[in-house]
C-alpha cells in the first residue's frame, strides 16, 4: 500500500456530531457558541431586542447544539452602565427582560439548539471601557488595574453591595 492509499483515522472516533449531555442538559451536538460581546443590541429598559434574538437564532438554524449569550448583568444599580439614558447590556433583573429572553430561548429550542446564558455582576476590570462610556468607576472584589486600561483602578465592592 502507497502513501496515497492511506486513510488516517483520528484516535477515537469522531463525536462532534453526537449529542451530549451537561447535567441533565441533552445537547444535541457537540458544537458549541461561545459567548460574544452584544454591546448595544439591548432595547433602553434592558430587554433584549430583535436583533439579537435574529443573531441566536440564525446561529441555531445552522446547526450550533449549544449557544452561550453575551454576557447578561444580573444588576444595574451599584455600577450603572448607561449611555445616554439606554442600557448597554441586557440586564436580567427587568421583568421585560424574562418576557424577551423567553421568546429567544423558545425560538431556540424549536431548532434544537440549547441556550446558556453568561451572567456577570458587573464590569469588573476586564470590559472597564463600557463603564467608562456611562462615566463610572468600575467596580471589582477589590480595587486593582483594569485589564485593558492599567492606569484606571476599580473600586472594591462593599459587604452591603454583596448582600444587595
């Protein structure tokens, strides 16, 4: 047999295609969508809009098992992220919120698809540049350089903005 004859074979057999499971979560594929940045693809209260809802979607038809959103602010109080009076993120505590992410993640799952959603208190060092649009400190476990901006420092949060 020739060099030109030979069929190499990867170690196991190819899985991408198979379902899997995460906890008691069946995905049908082994593809999965990262997290990307939706900055600005929000309505002004937080909820998601239809572009974004169009953007999962397309992501699902096309075969991805498993889509893992942009991140979502779990608060919007103790660091405010605005620009010019409209959310820059979603934001999971509006109730127009849960209304709009139900009809994403209903769209969703009639192609199959699975949806994680990436929750984050806040800006934190690493996206400090959206918090510097709103015009305010970020905020982090404790006060250090901001990853992209070194020479902008977080402020730590308090115990009492932990428990709210």
């Amino acid at each position: 047999m020739n060099k030109d004859n030979i069929i190499l074979e990867p170690p196991h057999k190819w899985q991408l295609f198979e379902p899997i499971n995460i906890g008691k979560c069946w995905i049908k594929n082994r593809i999965a969508m990262a997290p990307m940045g939706l900055v600005g693809m929000v309505n002004p209260d937080g909820s998601i809009n239809r572009r974004i809802v169009d953007y999962y979607v397309e992501r699902a038809k096309g075969g991805v098992g498993l889509i893992i959103t942009g991140l979502t602010r779990v608060e919007n109080e103790i660091e405010k992220l605005m620009l010019d009076g409209r959310h820059i993120l979603p934001i999971l505590n509006s109730i127009k919120y849960v209304t709009s992410h139900s009809e994403l993640t209903e769209e969703v799952h009639h192609w199959g698809a699975r949806i994680f959603v990436q929750l984050t208190a806040g800006t934190g060092r690493v996206i400090a540049t959206l918090a510097l649009l709103s015009g305010v400190q970020p905020v982090s476990a404790s006060e250090v350089p901001c990853y992209w901006l070194p020479t902008l420092k977080t402020r730590a949060i308090t115990r009492e903005e932990i428990k709210q």
